[in-house]
C-alpha cells in the first residue's frame, strides 16, 4: 500500500498496471477505490494506473486543518512524480477535476493530456452557493436526508428507478459518507480556479453530463470556454455520477482521446 507525503500529510495512493502512467482523481466524498476501481481493469493492461486519494479520503492523513485546491493539488502531484516516469494523463473527476486542472496549470510538465469530467470552475455563484450550503447543513445535521438529496442530485431519474425500491434502500443502509467528507464539501463552496485556466496547454477534454443536477452542465461548459484549444462532450441524459455503474462510455470517450483523437 503505497504512501507518500506532502507538507505534513502522508497520502495513499494505489498504482496498478505498467505502461505510460494514467492519473485518475476522485470526488467529494469518494475514494480512489469506490470512484475508480472498475475503471482500472480497462487500462491497466496498458496504462500504469495511478489512483491518489486526497485529504479526508482513503488512508490520506493530515493536521485536519481546512483543505485548499492548492493542498489537493499538490497531494495529487506528489503522487504522480511517486509513482510515474515522467509526465502522465491525468483524468479528475468532480472535485477531482478541480485539483487535476490546478496541477495541469501549475505543474505542466506532470501532464502529458488532461481529462476533466463533471468538474467546474468556480462556486461563487447563487446556485452553487446554495447547493454547497444545504449539502454541508444535511450533513451535519441529518445523515438519513444527506444521503437522500446526494442520491437526487448525484444521479439522474432514470439511474435512480434502475436501482429499484430495494436498492435505494440498501444505499441508505450503507456506511457512507466518509469521516471527512464534510471538509471536502466546504472546500467544493470555495472553489475559484478561473484564474489558473488560461495557463493550462496539455491537450484537455471537457466530458459534462446533461442531466447533471449536482454539478451542472455549465460548469464544463465554463472550463471548455476557458482553457484553449479544449474540447467539450457533452453526454446527454446522464447525471453526475450514473457512470459509476456503467463506465464504458466515460471509458471510451477517454481512450479515444487517449490514444490520438485529441
């Protein structure tokens, strides 16, 4: 179980497969485990796969104090140059994408090709604000309607109705969120990267999902607009995290533009 460390916090990672690395960053409340692990089996023969985990999730540890970009960020490049030769694909997903454009703007010579799915830019609007704050609220007041509102907002109406009565009922029994989950939502209520965007020059796909009630399709549309020569796909009807039972479609949208058609 690889670590390394970076001001203070020992980060886990974990690294599978051999080849030209493949950094794969989770989300609020996610792993690199929970997120990313049936994405590994379809590069790994390929890829050396890198999965961190960064402040408040996984085996990740630190003082405790309040995350910044520039904290996961760094967690994230630190894992990179552990277990990669050279520059690597970096792909982030959600808050993921946050710290995976911040490396891509401040470290450049990490990434070779950036992948940004469901991300955004920034949270300083009305909407997000509000979004941010009734998550946070929920958590810390109520675990039972917490979990309720992120599955009606993680995911769209038609994933929801394939998990059936019984399995709406057994997410609900489960032992998630993570202990430090809530330092990761504050963190998503202070996002503001727009200033970091235009440094970006690794060759970027933008993947937005239609139906994204969580983190809505205009935040990939901002990231689109505001990193040079990207490119943006926009998957129609899908929610924030209904990839999550089916990655095929992230996955080939990603090795498509992994393997030349960037």
């Amino acid at each position: 179980m690889p670590f390394t460390s970076l001001r203070g916090s020992k980060v886990h990672y974990e690294v599978d497969g051999a080849g030209p690395g493949l950094a794969l960053v989770h989300g609020t409340g996610g792993d690199a485990d929970k997120v990313f692990g049936n994405v590994v089996p379809y590069f790994a023969d390929t890829h050396t796969v890198i999965r961190p985990n960064f402040s408040g999730s996984g085996q990740t540890e630190d003082d405790g104090s309040e995350l910044t970009v520039e904290l996961i960020a760094g967690q994230v490049a630190a894992s990179i140059e552990a277990a990669a030769d050279g520059p690597v694909d970096l792909l982030g997903f959600s808050l993921g994408a946050v710290a995976a454009a911040a490396v891509a703007a401040t470290r450049p010579e990490l990434v070779r090709s950036l992948v940004l799915a469901g991300g955004w830019a920034h949270s300083t609007g009305p909407r997000d604000a509000f979004y941010f704050e009734t998550w946070r609220r929920l958590l810390e007041t109520d675990r039972d309607l917490f979990k309720r509102f992120s599955a009606l907002t993680g995911f769209s109406a038609a994933a929801l109705d394939t998990f059936g009565h019984d399995g709406l009922a057994a997410s609900q029994a489960d032992a998630w969120p993570p202990a430090g989950m809530g330092r990761q939502i504050e963190l998503g209520a202070r996002v503001d990267i727009r200033d970091l965007l235009p440094a970006i020059t690794a060759p970027t796909l933008v993947i937005g999902f239609g139906d994204d009630a969580m983190i809505p399709m205009e935040g990939s549309r901002h990231l689109h607009r505001a990193i040079a020569g990207s490119r943006l796909a926009e998957v129609r009807g899908q929610g924030h995290m209904d990839w999550f039972a089916d990655p095929t479609g992230l996955v080939e949208l990603t090795g498509g533009f992994l393997t030349g058609e960037k």
